[in-house]
C-alpha cells in the first residue's frame, strides 16, 4: 500500500497534473509479474496511486529510478 505521505505519490501526482491528455494513454514503464511482463501507461499508474493498491509502492520507485519523478 502507498503512504499518503509518500513523497514519490506527490512528485507522481504533479507530474501527472501536467501532462497532455494524450500522454497519459502511453506506456511508462513494463513491470514484471508471475513471468510476464505488464505494460504500464500514466493512466494504470494513476488508478493504483488513487486507490493505494499494493502495486503502488512498487510502481512509484520505478518511476524514481528512471527519473521520471
């Protein structure tokens, strides 16, 4: 689950804020889970920030790492 006080929740938010509508429907990174690998978009990364699912926490420290946030 993500801590609502996470910063990497906030910077993914803002970042989120101000990207074109567009933008959100592409692919941001791939995660891989049981062996197959899941494209993930803006959009799949906002609804599992929202909604603090226990992918969350795992999917923000990606972004982290590539820089994204």
């Amino acid at each position: 689950m993500c801590n609502p006080e996470n910063n990497n929740r906030e910077q993914f938010l803002k970042a989120y804020a101000n990207l074109p509508l567009n933008t959100r429907k592409e692919i941001v990174l791939v995660l891989e889970e049981e062996g197959k690998k899941q494209p993930i978009t803006w959009e799949v990364v906002y609804f599992e920030v929202k909604n603090n699912t226990a992918r969350c926490e795992q999917i923000l420290e990606k972004l982290k790492g590539l820089g994204i946030i």
